[in-house]
C-alpha cells in the first residue's frame, strides 16, 4: 500500500466505506466498528451474526474504549510477537454483540504492518475479517476479491504490501489456549 493509498483508504473508511486491503496476514476486508457498518459487513460476507471480528490497531491506547485492561492483559498486549497474533481478551460491556459474537471477549491484535498501522493510525481501531464469503476460501488477491464483492464494497487496495499469506495465531489470554496455529 502506498501512502496515497492509505490516506484513500482512510478517507473511504472514514466515510463509513468498507475497504479491501493487504492486513499482516491475508487480505481483508475493513471498516470501522459502528453497528451499522457491522450489519453491512455480515451481510456483505453472508456470514452468521454469531461469528465475531477481530479489531486491528496500530496501539493498545486504541483498543481503550473495547476491552478491559488489567496489569496482566496490559503487559502481554504490549510484548512484540514474531508472527501475527490475535489475542481475545476480556470485552467491555458497551461493545457491540456483533464485534464479539457468541462469547464476552473480543479478538483484538496490534498490527506491525506499516500500511494497516498508517490507516489506524489516521482513523483508530478498524473491524477486519478475511476477504472471503463465509466458509469459502480466502481471495488470494484483488483480481479475486474485485470478482467475489464486486460494487459491494468501496474501495480494492490495488498497491498491497504482502502479509505472510496465512492467518493470525489466535490466543485466548485468560486460558493460554492457542485456538488457532
């Protein structure tokens, strides 16, 4: 992503726009964390409202207003990983059931990717997801993505900096359990 690109797509997201872009891991699909856009987004993957999201942010200061923040939550979200990881922590009470699905907690990562830290960094925390139909495979690039959402979202990221092509290791905080390698 270049920076125009990041500024364009901030500008879309900022618009209330769903945007397709390269995350840290695969390509995604973005918006940012207002129960309107959420319903737009479940409806544009058609996917079960039970399935929640995960949050992107270039900071853990983002992350204030979703989640609850004890010393131990607040020292693992500020350790570097190696390899993307999702954490799902412990959600406050005002978050949307749609951000969390089924459960209380809600899946939360800090990106190191320089474009998608570019982006929070000018509009806050983003809802991201896979770019991809609910229980279809991954859109492996934006010739796919532009073919399976065509008009429904708002804008493709043409210029992508590559992730590592894989999804983000998933851990829940309070257990350890690894819920995805």
């Amino acid at each position: 992503m270049t920076y125009s690109s990041q500024n364009k797509a901030a500008v879309v997201l900022s618009n209330n726009g769903v945007i397709a872009h390269q995350t840290d891991t695969v390509i995604g699909l973005a918006c940012l964390p207002t129960e309107k856009l959420l319903l737009r987004l479940i409806r544009i993957k058609q996917r079960h409202h039970q399935k929640s999201f995960i949050l992107l942010a270039s900071s853990l200061d983002q992350l204030n207003d979703f989640i609850q923040l004890d010393t131990d939550t607040l020292k693992t979200l500020s350790k570097a990983t190696q390899q993307p990881t999702t954490w799902l922590v412990p959600a406050k009470n005002n978050v949307s059931q749609h951000l969390l699905g089924n459960t209380n907690k809600i899946a939360v990562r800090i990106t190191n990717h320089l474009a998608i830290k570019s982006i929070c960094d000018q509009v806050g925390v983003i809802v991201s997801t896979s770019a991809n139909l609910s229980d279809q495979p991954i859109c492996k690039d934006t010739q796919q993505v532009k073919k399976v959402f065509g008009p429904n979202i708002d804008y493709i990221d043409q210029n992508q900096t590559p992730g590592t092509g894989k999804s983000s290791t998933i851990i829940d905080l309070g257990s350890s359990n690894i819920l995805r390698e």
